[in-house]
C-alpha cells in the first residue's frame, strides 16, 4: 500500500462496519485505549494497491504539544496511536463479499452508505472485478470524498 497521508482505504471491522479513513487518520485515534484495540483488533483495510489487516495498536501518546492541549487530550480521549500492519492474503472475491455484507448491514439499519443508498452501492459492487473498481463503485475515488480522519 501506498503512504499517501490522504489516501482513502476502506476499513472492515470484525463487527461488519464498513468504515472510509483516510490513511492519515491510522495515526491518531478517539476513545479510551482498550476499546481503541478491541474495536479494530483485525480489521481488514482495503486500499487500490492492496490488502492489511490490523494486528495491533499501540497508544503512543496524547494529541498536542502543550500543556492545556494535553489536557483536552485526556478528557476528549484523542491519543497519538502506531498501528501495525500484517499483509492480508484475501482472494477479491472475499473481499467483495465482505463489504456486500457491510452494506447490507448498513442497508437494514437504514443507513445511507458512502452518501449513496446502498441498493445502489450493492448493484455496483456485485459487477466489479478489482479494488480500483471497488472503490469506483463506491465513490471513493471522488476528490471531494471525505472520510474519516481519525480512528
């Protein structure tokens, strides 16, 4: 994969969440440092050139350089997180499925997916054939796509 801070890759979480980020945002993460792990542990990451899974997540420290900022950085939860990166040897066709599931899920909590109604998002999908196409499908490659930039 690619180290472009403002690459869009599409997370899969183990809990079926299909997730944008930014590749930037694999630096920085919200929430209290245990459920950091446990909300991520082996989540797939799907970039045009490539597979990874999520093997770990380590808090390296809180956002900001003074002292206040360190403050707000406990209260709000923002922590400077490493993630590590395992090669995630998956066949397309799984992938595909893997993320037809997530929006079906997102489909029957009534959820719009990637600001497009995921019927739609599902025909488009179903016809591809590659992750450059995947992520046309799903509008990923717009410039003006935004995703999230904070785990």
């Amino acid at each position: 994969m690619t180290t472009d801070a403002f690459e869009v890759l599409l997370m899969l979480r183990a809990d079926g969440a299909l997730l944008p980020v930014y590749r930037g945002a694999l630096s920085q993460a919200q929430g209290w440092p245990w459920s950091i792990r446990r909300r991520y542990r082996g989540a797939l990451l799907v970039g045009r050139s490539g597979l990874s899974r999520v093997a770990g997540i380590e808090v390296t420290g809180l956002v900001g350089r003074s002292p206040l900022a360190r403050v707000f950085s406990v209260l709000n939860g923002d922590w400077r997180v490493a993630v590590r990166l395992d090669d995630a040897p998956l066949a397309f066709d799984a992938v595909r499925d893997a993320v037809m599931r997530g929006l079906r899920a997102h489909d029957a909590a009534g959820r719009t997916t990637f600001d497009r109604p995921p019927a739609g998002c599902l025909a488009a999908v179903a016809r591809v054939d590659s992750l450059v196409g995947l992520f046309a499908a799903l509008g990923l490659d717009d410039p003006a796509f935004e995703a999230l930039d904070v785990l």
